[in-house]
C-alpha cells in the first residue's frame, strides 16, 4: 500500500475518467457531481455500468475511449452502505487497470482486498489510490504557530455545507486576488482536488498532528482554505471536529448551518445545536492554538427554505453576529471574502 | 490479527510473565510497574534481559521456570522510543512462544511484522496481543442513553494520574460495596486488567463508538469507572478527549491535575490550563450526551510538593469546588467514594 503525506501535491493524477457504479441510486454519485462541479478540467468523461442510466453531464466514453483521450486515473466516484467494491463494479475496474489507469477509492474497504484487482494492479504498473487509508507516517499535533493564515469551515452537524463553502471561498478569493489554497479533509475533496487527508480515517493519535502536516508554514499572505468535518455537538464525529479545529490553529472560522434540520444527521434522539452556543465553543476550542481567532462569517445552507425565508433569515444573522451570512450555492461567497 | 471487542472479557489470559527488556531505562518499565501494584493476583514473575538489572521485586524466573508455573502470558511490560521490538528482545520472546505463552504488547508496531516471531506463534498455536491494534470491527457512536452509572476522569495534560485515579476510585468503590468496574482505555490499563480499548489508537471515526461499546447498558446501580485519556487542553490529543468524554455518558467526572507542572508534557510552549477554566470545559462538552453530568472530585498528583504544601493545595481546592480533593496516591480515594 502506497504510503500517503498529507501536504503531498498530486496524489491523484489527472484527467479522471468517472465511474457512476451499476445502479440508479442517484444519491450514491455526489462525489462525481461534486468532482465535475468543482474540478470540471479534471474530468475527461464519465461511465455508468450495468444498467445504471445515471449522468453527470460529462461526454460518456467506454474505458477504452477515455484512456484513448488521456485519461490518467479511474474514480470510483461513489459510495455505497458497507463501503465495499460491489462485484458488478470489478469488470470496469480491470479494463480501466488493463488500459493503464490508476485507480481511486474513497472507500472504507481497500481495493488491494479484491485479489484479481490487486494482481493486475501489479501486472500492469498502475497505483491503487484508496484515499480513506495509508496516512501511516503521520506525527502526533505539536501547536506551535506556523506562519501564513487560514480559515476553517466549522458546523451545527455533519452534511450542513462545510466543503462546499470551502470551496466556495477558496475560489472567491483567488478571483480576488488572494494567494489561497483548498485544503481537502474529506474522501470528496481529495478526489476533487487530487490531495489532501481524510481526517476521519486516521489514528486518533494523529488527528491534529495530520492537520498540522496538511497546512504547513507558508508565507505571510497565504490563505490555506481548510475543509471541516462533522460537529463539536455531534456524539459520533466531535473527536475528529476538535483534533481538526486545533491542528488548523484557524485564524478565522466560517460557521456553517442547515436551515430547518430537526435533529444531527441519522440520530433523531439528539437536538441540532443553537447556533450561538456551536460559535462559542469553536471558537473557545479554538483558541487553545490560536487566541487571536475570530468568527469570519456564517454559511447558511437555505436549501430547505424559500428565497425570500432564505433571505430573512440571513439578514437576521448578519445583524445578530454582525458578520456576512452567506450560502454559497445561492449567493457564492462574495460577501465573506470582502470583509476579510 | 485477532480482532478484538472493545468489551471483551479476559482478552490477555492470566497469569503474566512480565519482560523488563534489556536496558537499565527505569522509566521504560512503567507498564511492568503498573501491573504488579494493580493487579498483583495476575503476576507470576519477571524477567529482565541482556545485562539490565532491573527489578520490581516479583520473582525471578526464567521463561522456562515461569511457564512450568503456569504462566499463560509473556507481556513486554515497557516502552520504547518509536515503539518497536528491539531486536535484544527476540530470543526471550520467541523462548516464551516455545513453551507455549501468548505474547502481549503495547507498542506501536505489530509483533507479527517479526518474521520469526510470526512463524513461531503459527508453529506453537499461541496468540498475539497487540493491544494497540486490531480494533478493526468498531461503530461510530450514537449517544444513546445507556443504563447503569459512569464516572470518567478527565485532566489538565497527559500523564498527569487518570489512571491511578480511576484504578484507585473502582478499588475503593469495591471495598465499600459498590458494583464497579475499572474500563480500560489505554494499554497499561488493558494489561493490568486484561481487557479495553487502547482508544487513542482506533481510526479517529471510531473514538466516541469505542467508547459505547466499553461500557454497555448495564444495571441501574452497577458504575463503571472509566479511565480518561489527554485533555481537552492538549493540542495533539484533545480530539481523544472529546470522543472519550462522549462515548462515556459520564455522570460522574473526576479532574486530575499535577499540581506544580509547568507546560504541556513535551510542548514547551503550551501552558498548563486553569483548573476551574478545564473543568468548565469538560463538563459543557461531557453535557451533550448527559446533561446531568458532574463534578465529583479532583485528583491532585503532589508528587512535587512537600506533604504540607500538598495538604493546604487540597483543602484549597476543596473550599473552591466544594467537592472532594484527594491523592491516590496519597490519601487514597475514600473521601470521593464517600461523597457519591
């Protein structure tokens, strides 16, 4: 197994040729519609199996036809329960490892664990990208101040928005002018942007430590984007949250919430925090590394509310935190990157 | 690799023989220590190697003697830097597999990446423990409520007594009655008892769920004593500390604190946090998954005070809480049990 580092550049070799699985479960695909959406140059073409009549909009081309076209890399660009190579996925697999591709995974399972993958990896000299595994060499969190800034994407829960505003501001700011970077925590933004660390997936030891190594010392005027995971009030992921908000020593936090969500994803038993109380914690947790920590702004996801309730309660924030609440996917991050 | 429940009785079968290493390190031997003064019943003998001379007054014996005593386990009862088997270790372990013992460690690397200590426990059929590996088959937490009582000790920093002072609470708990058991979170507590989970070495998703799985619904007046790990102030292990605090439902959370420390362990630059600042801290976080939680008492280590500097800072520490303060080491545990 390929040993990773998490600041290493170009983990993942574009193109990419997208692979939406066999079946029509238009759910499993969001990493494909996140890579296509986020990193469109890196993506040559798109392939559903079986009988899947799922689309992305990219050109549809035969294994064959995208390493014709250059493609460097198959994505395996979903998820299943289980998280496991489904049998009907392996033939598409082997033709793309036959026709020279790497291949990448952010599935639990390894893809080395499927022999006759794992035997025509060898054969024909292509690397097996599982992005959930391999962060062997990390080194425990030390918090001492490395120099550059940075901005961390926090949440009332998982799946409120977090990658999606990192984005969002990462690419604002480099309209702007900024020397920013995305820096990818999660199984989707790595494939989006070919590097990165899924957090979750490392020794507990090594959470803060693997943050550390992600954003390293850089210079005075950079921006390092980071992506957030899961919530300091949620009871499954809070241990990744805060290993995450130390290593960042993030000079400023992005506070990101659902509108409307009646309780933390998947567990109905537990309330979605005030937003008021989730702030002062990240930013008290926070300034164990980074006393001068500030709130930058607050993304509400509105996808659940009218445009004109969306809108409201926006301004309603603005005024309460008196700090630009914005959702990317219907204002982009415009006002967020202005106030910096 | 066995894999191992988190809850599983008599992982490590007693009784032990305990491997003091080849060194004249004392520091190294810290596990060995903690095993015989917690669970002497468990220890048959010990065995320092090569030109070490180092004891902790159990009998001597050699592999050989101490199997013939029935021995059922060699356990490499130290540490070392980067927590790997030296080399001078070999022949005594690969002795103790021929005469038919497991084999249990605490560090870091496997012992069946060993070629020839791998061969031998297939030849003689006996198991390898790895206590920090293997927790492969865990869930994510949920924070359900469970039945039955726990109390967590939560710290400052690392290394500052959590261990002791839970070992310390179940023993007193007994004596007077209580139906309590010690739960194991790190590998000296695993190998005192024979069971746990090493928590800060589950993939980081895993922490709180571990933790659930430790301690299950129980009798209404049954308490388990949970061993904490870190601080919520430590920048590289917080994230530990927090899923811990939530895996544990604590009702009950002892703050343990080394009077007189300086920094962080091993982070020069990182401060010591303010008692009352930590436990603050502890209990808003510990409140997400049981808002009736605690504070039962503090844990004041005053190894590196003088007995009457040591007495007046718990006297102090108890006007200022109102709850008991105590030494285990020191006083023992009888003002806290007493109080619940």
């Amino acid at each position: 197994m390929t040993v990773k580092k998490a600041n290493q550049k170009e983990m993942l070799k574009a193109p990419y040729h997208l692979f939406l699985g066999c079946s029509d479960a238009e759910l499993s695909i969001k990493t494909s519609r996140g890579i296509a959406q986020w990193n469109p140059d890196a993506c040559i073409g798109e392939i559903a199996g079986g009988k899947s009549t799922l689309s992305i909009g990219l050109p549809k081309l035969s294994v064959k036809e995208a390493a014709e076209a250059g493609a460097k890399t198959f994505v395996i660009g979903l998820a299943n329960a289980g998280g496991f190579v489904n049998p009907e996925w392996e033939p598409y697999i082997l033709q793309a490892i036959e026709a020279g591709m790497d291949i990448a995974s952010g599935l639990h399972r390894r893809l080395d664990e499927i022999a006759s993958i794992k035997t025509a990896a060898e054969k024909y000299g292509v690397t097996l990208h599982d992005v959930r595994h391999g962060y062997t060499d990390l080194k425990t969190g030390n918090g001492v101040k490395r120099t550059g800034k940075r901005i961390l994407s926090v949440g009332t829960d998982c799946s409120v928005g977090k990658m999606f505003t990192t984005l969002a501001i990462a690419e604002e700011m480099k309209k702007q002018g900024f020397d920013a970077d995305f820096k990818a925590t999660g199984q989707t933004g790595v494939m989006i942007v070919g590097s990165g660390i899924c957090i979750d997936a490392v020794v507990a030891d090594f959470i803060s430590g693997g943050i550390e190594e992600l954003s390293p010392d850089n210079a005075a005027d950079h921006w390092d984007i980071i992506e957030g995971q899961g919530s300091l009030f949620n009871p499954a992921f809070a241990g990744v949250s805060l290993g995450l908000l130390h290593g960042s020593q993030a000079d400023i936090i992005v506070m990101c919430h659902e509108a409307n969500r009646e309780h933390i994803k998947g567990l109905p038993h537990m309330a979605v925090p005030d937003i008021e109380d989730c702030i002062n914690l990240n930013l008290k947790c926070a300034s164990l590394t980074n006393p001068d920590v500030k709130l930058g702004g607050i993304s509400l996801n509105c996808r659940n509310l009218s445009a004109g309730e969306g809108a409201r309660q926006r301004a309603e924030l603005e005024a309460k935190f008196g700090v630009p609440c914005f959702d990317p996917m219907i204002t982009g991050a415009k006002s967020f990157v202005e106030a910096l």
